[in-house]
C-alpha cells in the first residue's frame, strides 16, 4: 500500500489541490486500484472520470454535502460530484450505519458497501474517578472544530441558561482562519456575558489534551450532524458523562449508557439536560457509571483495520489497494 498525501484545500479544491489530484493520478499506474478519502472525492470526481479510471473504493465519514454553511453555488457543486462519483466506486466504507443511510437519501445508489466504525486509543493512565461536581466549578469539556456544523453556537445559548450554575467550559478545537464563524461564536460570549466561563483552546497536543479530559467533569458536544462521532468514545474511555445532541450517526457512537441525548438545534433542551446532570447526582453519577462500563467494550483501531481489510479483500481478493 502507497499513500499519497494531496497538497491544498479540500472539499473545495484550490490550485494546489488539483494540481497535487493531477500528479498523483498521473504517477500511479492505470490498473491500480484506489482507496480515496471521501473529503477529497468531490474535487477527484472529473479527473478520475476524465482518466476513466473505476477501480477504486472511498473512505466516507459523511457526505461533504451535508456540512452546513456552504453557499447555494458550492452546495450545488458538492452535490453533483458526490452523486456522479459514488455510484462509480466498487465500495463504499463509512464509520456508521446512518451515513450510508444519508447517501441512499441523496439518492446515490452504492454498489457494495461495508460500515468499519471507527477505533479509540485506550487511555494508558490511571482515570480518575467520577465525582459529582459540588464543591467547585463544574468543568465542561467540548472537543470539536470551530466550524457551524458543530454546534457550538447552540452550546454557548444552552450555557447562557445556566448562569446561577458554577460552571467553566473549554472548547478544544482547530479555528479556520479564513471563517468568521470563531469571530461569531466569541461575540456569542460576550452578548450573554460568559466570556470569562468559556476558554477557547484552540489545537492541543496528546499531553494536553489528555490533560483536559483528565480534569474535566462532563462530555458535552451539539453537533448539527455527526457521521460517526469519534470524540463521545475519547470521552467514554476517561469515564466522563456525555450530553450530546441525537444527529447524524451520534447513537451509534455514543453508548446510551454514558448519554443523555436531546434534540439537535434545541439549546432549551440542552440547556435542560446539562441542569439535569449538574444539579442531580444520581443522574451524574448513572452517566459516570455507564461510561465506565462502556469504556470496555469500545473497539479499539486493529479493530476498525480488520473490518477495512475484510472489506477491501471481497473486491480485491489478490492485490492490495492503494491510497
């Protein structure tokens, strides 16, 4: 297997990007096969249909189409290529059941597909255990891209219910520089006078970011659509409770054990549900314990391999792919 890394932007493809699609396409030889990340499948639909190349599968996390906050142009575009590229690949791999589910929505038929979710690295140190927050601030923790799909803009009006709480929250996520979405969420804080509740964290390393689930009291994500979810099973292995908004594939990443679902775009249920698990301990505590038993049993990433190479093997018995 040959990994090619594409230079550039991706879904939407600046100069780099296509370029960097035309060399890769042109330096691996015409009966290769291809495995292709479904965030840059949109930009490789025409060249791989101008090559007429048909051997290949793709990795979909969730259809690019479905990200909020695309103009009606882009969303138009996004869509074409998605429904002219799919239906050509010999498989389709998602991490969920309800992605497959939205491509079929689309109307994008698939010839052969197979679900692998996605693995989590089991924490190497000692977790704490799960006390109810009483006696300080209760520490919320967010894991996420600053971007509209994520939520957090539903997250800052549920937390600006909650001002007679002690709460603290740290969002921990990558900012597009380029968006004015960070911008938006930051003048959010200071319309409902959280600013000094709410640290935005920005990247964080291994070490750091361990740091912030080790301290943190409660999991919480709004997420306007998730195709899988990979951060609720990061949260389940340090034990955390989890509240989470019920989109996308979200059920099928978050244990019902460990999460109080609520409505996505409903910052009055969420703000209800985070009452809930603040202000009553045995609610806390039946999360903390459902997260720590559920902790067990998450697949671990040899898992999600062996489930892409059983997958891979039914279309390509006696080669192995390349990406």
């Amino acid at each position: 297997m040959v990994l090619h890394e594409l230079p550039g932007a991706f879904p939407i493809p600046d100069t780099a990007a296509e370029t960097g699609i035309r060399n890769a396409l042109a330096s691996i030889p015409a009966d290769e096969a291809l495995l292709i990340d479904g965030l840059a499948l949109p930009a490789m639909a025409a060249p791989l249909a101008a090559a007429r190349r048909r051997d290949f599968a793709v990795l979909c996390h969730h259809p690019v189409a479905l990200e909020t906050g695309w103009d009606a142009a882009t969303l138009t575009w996004l869509e074409d290529a998605e429904r002219s590229a799919f239906p050509k690949a010999r498989l389709v791999v998602s991490p969920s059941h309800r992605t497959l589910e939205d491509l079929a929505n689309m109307g994008i038929a698939i010839a052969r597909s197979a679900v692998a979710a996605p693995g989590s690295e089991p924490v190497r140190v000692p977790v704490p255990d799960r006390v109810f927050p009483k006696s300080h601030p209760a520490q919320l923790l967010c894991v996420a891209n600053l971007m509209p799909r994520k939520g957090h803009d539903i997250l800052l009006e549920a937390l600006s219910e909650l001002g007679d709480l002690d709460w603290r929250l740290d969002c921990v996520g990558a900012a597009d520089p380029d968006s004015e979405w960070p911008a938006a969420l930051k003048a959010l804080c200071e319309t409902h006078g959280i600013c000094g509740r709410v640290q935005f964290c920005g990247v964080l390393d291994d070490a750091a970011l361990a740091d912030k689930y080790r301290n943190a009291d409660l999991f919480v994500l709004a997420s306007r659509h998730e195709g899988y979810g990979m951060v609720f099973a990061e949260a389940v292995r340090w034990h955390l409770p989890v509240i989470a908004a019920e989109s996308g594939a979200v059920r099928e990443a978050a244990p019902d054990a460990a999460t109080r679902f609520v409505r996505p775009g409903d910052p009055e249920a969420l703000a209800a549900a985070l009452r809930d698990a603040l202000s009553n301990r045995k609610v806390y505590d039946r999360l903390a314990a459902g997260s720590r038993t559920a902790a067990a049993s998450l697949p671990g990433w040899d898992d999600t391999a062996a489930a892409v190479h059983a997958a891979l093997s039914e279309i390509w018995p006696r080669r192995e792919a390349t990406s």
